[in-house]
C-alpha cells in the first residue's frame, strides 16, 4: 500500500519539475504574438509555460501540503514587493495598464514560489541549472548567428521575437537581441544565466573520473564563455561592459575568501579576463565597438546620390507609374540584392508642399536588379502610385536597408521631385525655396538624456511621494515633466527610481528589502563550508546575477519583460529552496 501511495507522488514530482524547466527554459523565448487573449491579459508562450507550470505545482502541493505551505527565506520578501504593486494600481490614473502590469508581477512571484518548493530527493537545482544552460546556449548560438546572417536569421526566425531592429549610430551598426525583444534585454538575460552555466560546468568538471576529462570540461566552459560574452559584446550595450566582467570578478573574490578552491575563483577570474580580452580586441579589430565606446569615428557606410534619368510628362491621380533613376553608391558596403544580408531595395513616399505631411499610398519596393559595390551605379525603373487628391506634393525617393535603416534616416539626402496635380493631371514644378529644405528624414526615436528621465521621475515621484502613481505608469506620464515627444516604450532605465515613481516610497523599500534579503541569504549559503558543494557554487552563481542585475539596474530597467522577470524569481526561488534544505 505504501509503494501504490509513493508512485504518485513521485509521478506529481517528475512532473512539477518538468513543468519547471519548462518555465525557465521559455524564459528566454518569449514571442511577441499573444497565443490566447482575454481582453487586457493574454498569454504568450512563456505565460502560457507558467501557467503550465503551476498547475503542476498545484498537483504537486496537494499531496504535500506541510512541505508546500512551510516558509521559505524569501517568501516575506516576494510578497511585500507583490503588495506594493498592487497597492499602487488604486492611484493609478491608468487602472487597466497598472493591474496588467500588476499581474506580470504575480505571475513572476509565482514562479519563485514555485521553484522555492521544488522536491528535494532530485536535486533539482542542478536540472534547473541544466535547463539554464541550454536555453542560454541556444540564445548565445541565434545572437551570433544574427550578427553574421542577419537577413537569414531575422526573417526566419528571431521576428516572432523582437521588437524591432535595434541599432546605434544614426542606424550605422546594428546590434543583436536574439531571441529577446531588445538588446538590453538580452544583455541581462546573459548577465543572469551565464554564472548558473559557468558554475553547473564546474560541477559537471568537478564529477569527472579522471584528470584529462576534468580538463575538457574546463576548456568546454572557457569556449562558452568566449562565445557569450561575444554575443554579449555584439548587444553593444556600454553597462554590460563594465558590469559583467566585474561581477564575475566580484564572485571570484568571494570564491577565493570563502574558500571554494583554486579552480571555480581562478574559473570566474577567468571568465572575467576572457571578457576583456573580447572587449580589447573588438576595440582594435572593429570599428564597431570604437564607435560605440566614442573612441573611434565612424565612417560613413550609408552613402547614395540620385539621378533622375527619366519621369512622365504627365501624371494622373490615382495612377501608377514608372520613373527611370540612376542610383551611385557611395557609402562603404555593397548594396545586395533580394535574399542576400545587405539587401537594398528603393522606396518612395508623398509629402504635402510645403508643410511636409505623409500621403498614405500603396507601398512599392524596386528591387536592385544586381549587387552595386561601392563607387559603382545602377540604373533602376521604380514603380510608384500617385495621390487621390489635386494639390502640390514632393514625391521621395529613398532607399532602405533591409532590417537596419531608411538611408535618409542615415542623414543621406533622398531624390525630390515635386509635382502638382491640377484637377487630375499632375505635372512637375519649380519650388519657391531650394529642394533640399524639404528632406525630411523618417521619423525615429530621439533618444532622452537619462538625467532628464532621472529628472522627471524625482518631480513625479514629489507629487506622489507614498504609493507612486501606479506600476508602469512612469512611461505615460514622463513627457509632460521634461517636455519631449513621448514614447511608451521609455522608462527611467534605473530599476531603484522605477519602483519610487511608481510605487511610491512602499515600493522603493519593497524592492531595496527584496534584494537585500536575496544577497543575505545567498551570502549565508555561500559561507557555509558544511553545505552541499552543488548548494555552495549555485549560491555564489545566482549572487554574481544578483550583483549584475543591481549594478546594471542603476542604468537600465528589466522587469517589464516577462522573460527576465520570470529567470530572476526562478533565481531568487533556487535560493530559497537551497537555503530550506
């Protein structure tokens, strides 16, 4: 009878461990296209992989409710941030946006509680580690891939991921995401991961029968580490360049003080040393990375003139029709052709004369006929559709680098020809002022100084000095303080003025006790020669993502994403469950 009872629960026990790994693993993958939608909430495979996991967690409990509802270190900690969430969403002027947000952190809470109350008889910090892993190599291995194949990867598969192309530079130099929306995302997300590969390759070393295989494992975990911090580099993220590197070099030092042994501080020093010599060569080596550091200046890659060849002597409204234009390239790459990872198509676009406003029309690309080396021309017959109504109008021809940029967006000017439809024929004419004045680029995203969103977060912050104005609402409200055109997408980029503004004061020291009890617990664990050796190097992995995510997060702000937010309270949850056992 005893073995009939023990079955299932070691069955529920595969299976909330399963259900785990799940969770964490589609952390990092994440698409962008809700799978089901129930008005203001929705779930995306990671949620959906939480939810997964929680009835897992629920079947699980049922059978073991003193082991399910005992505390974990942490437990005060997660919940006191998760009410001061939900506290803010009552003063919210957006109610239906905070409580969303509100519930992403709920949802992240619940993977902590969770991975906090995993079984213990399968060690499941090290399948958890595992699962890490993986994912992490997957993410490493897609970001490369997108540097060197960007058209190929992109279309194929990292769009179900990302936002946006996201690049530097007046759209110069693009910079990877993977499979995370953007590449400061990213960033952190290797930030987080790679000390739980590092050090669960330490222990995998550590578990090997003989010395030369002891060897091979430590050369596999250098060799990975060189290829994410590469893939790091490649986000062109400025923090992560101080920050990663001297995390590891603080968990090298805790290592060495506490005693770990030889090879997992002088393995962290290492990774550490590895990273800056990736950086250093990547400042001799590329122009890129000089660039972005402001230490080199950066040559013009984007560069085309126009000659318009031939155009109809008359046109009608709502007409297409064909223009004959001689294209010379003079920036410093070849322009590709359809498929290839330069692919360089021509495009146009109507602007009311003289006030410059954007005619909507069918959208025609002309493909180039053939690649187009720098210093060398092409002579292109562009398609286009004329307007619905009579008036005077300039019609834009530009060309676009496929995933990367407008060139006039690159500070390139476009082909102007302005044309005048009188009843429904349409004819060119002289403008009264010289041509150029009406280039207008396409619009993008003027970055703002984050000392003015500092700035603006501390006057909103006065206003509402005890509970904020509501989770994620800093992002609707900033603009009308430092007055620039606003974007949603902006936040504070500091995780510590993010909770003030929008959590008030409660939140600020919810989040400041959660990370402070975090690092107590992990530095009890890490102390602690008579625990499990395995208990000991994940303590001190998830203590450098604890110190990485506190360090960037005083330039850059993460929680909004539900992949990070999902990986840092599984990491938080690990803890936990390590310190319980």
């Amino acid at each position: 009878m005893r073995l009939a009872d023990h079955r299932p629960r070691a069955g529920r026990a595969r299976l909330v461990i399963l259900g785990a790994c799940l969770a964490v693993f589609c952390s990092a993958f994440e698409v962008l296209t809700p799978l089901v939608n129930f008005g203001i909430f929705n779930l995306t495979t990671t949620k959906l992989a939480a939810v997964i996991f929680f009835i897992t967690v629920i079947a699980w409990g049922s059978g073991n409710l003193r082991s399910f509802f005992s505390r974990r270190s942490l437990d005060l900690a997660v919940v006191l941030f998760i009410a001061s969430n939900l506290l803010s969403v009552a003063v919210a002027a957006d109610k239906a946006g905070a409580l969303k947000f509100a519930l992403r952190m709920i949802y992240a809470a619940m993977i902590y509680f969770g991975v906090s109350r995993l079984p213990r008889r399968f060690r499941s910090h090290l399948i958890i580690g595992g699962t890490i892993t993986a994912g992490l190599l997957i993410v490493a291995f897609l970001g490369l891939m997108e540097n060197y194949f960007t058209a190929v990867i992109r279309s194929w598969i990292l769009n179900y991921f990302q936002q946006e192309a996201a690049s530097f530079s007046a759209f110069y130099n693009t910079r990877i995401a993977s499979t995370l929306p953007y590449p400061t995302s990213l960033s952190m997300y290797l930030e987080l991961a790679l000390p739980v590969a590092l050090v669960f390759g330490v222990w995998l070393a550590e578990r090997s029968p003989s010395s030369w295989r002891r060897r091979a494992w430590l050369g596999a975990i250098v060799a990975v580490v060189a290829a994410v911090m590469a893939a790091q580099l490649l986000t062109f993220t400025r923090t992560a360049m101080v920050v990663a590197p001297l995390s590891l070099l603080l968990g090298s030092m805790l290592a060495a003080f506490f005693h770990y042994g030889r090879r997992v501080w002088i393995m962290l020093a290492v990774s550490a040393g590895v990273f800056l010599v990736v950086l250093g060569g990547s400042i001799l080596f590329s122009n890129k990375m000089g660039v972005r550091l402001d230490l080199k200046q950066q040559p013009y890659k984007y560069g085309a003139t126009y000659t318009l060849t031939q155009f109809p002597a008359k046109l009608g409204l709502e007409g297409r029709f064909s223009a004959g234009i001689n294209i010379r390239n003079t920036g410093t790459f070849t322009w590709g052709k359809p498929g290839s990872d330069n692919q360089v198509n021509l495009i146009y676009r109507w602007l009311t004369y003289p006030d410059g406003k954007q005619v909507s029309t069918s959208f025609i690309r002309t493909y180039l006929p053939r690649s187009v080396p720098p210093g060398k021309s092409v002579d292109i017959k562009a398609d286009f559709d004329t307007p619905a109504l009579p008036g005077k109008y300039i019609l834009h021809f530009d060309l676009e680098h496929v995933h990367a940029a407008w060139f006039s967006a690159a500070g390139v000017p476009e082909l102007k020809v302005p044309v005048e439809f009188s009843g429904s024929t349409g004819v060119q004419f002289v403008t009264s002022e010289p041509i150029s004045k009406y280039n207008v680029p396409e619009p993008g995203v003027v970055a703002t100084p984050r000392s003015a969103l500092w700035r603006a977060a501390i006057d909103i912050w006065r206003n509402h000095p005890v509970l904020g104005i509501g989770p994620d609402q800093f992002r609707q409200n900033y603009a009308g303080y430092i007055h620039v055109t606003p974007d949603d997408r902006i936040r504070t980029h500091n995780i510590f003025l993010e909770a003030l503004v929008n959590t008030g004061l409660i939140g600020l020291l919810a989040m400041i006790y959660l990370l402070g009890a975090a690092a107590w617990v992990l530095l009890r664990l890490i102390r602690n020669r008579q625990a499990d050796r395995s208990y000991r190097l994940f303590a001190i992995a998830i203590m450098i993502g604890l110190l990485a995510y506190a360090g960037h997060g005083l330039l850059d702000y993460f929680l909004w994403q539900t992949g990070i937010s999902f990986l840092f309270f599984a990491l938080l949850g690990l803890a936990a469950w390590m310190d319980k056992a």
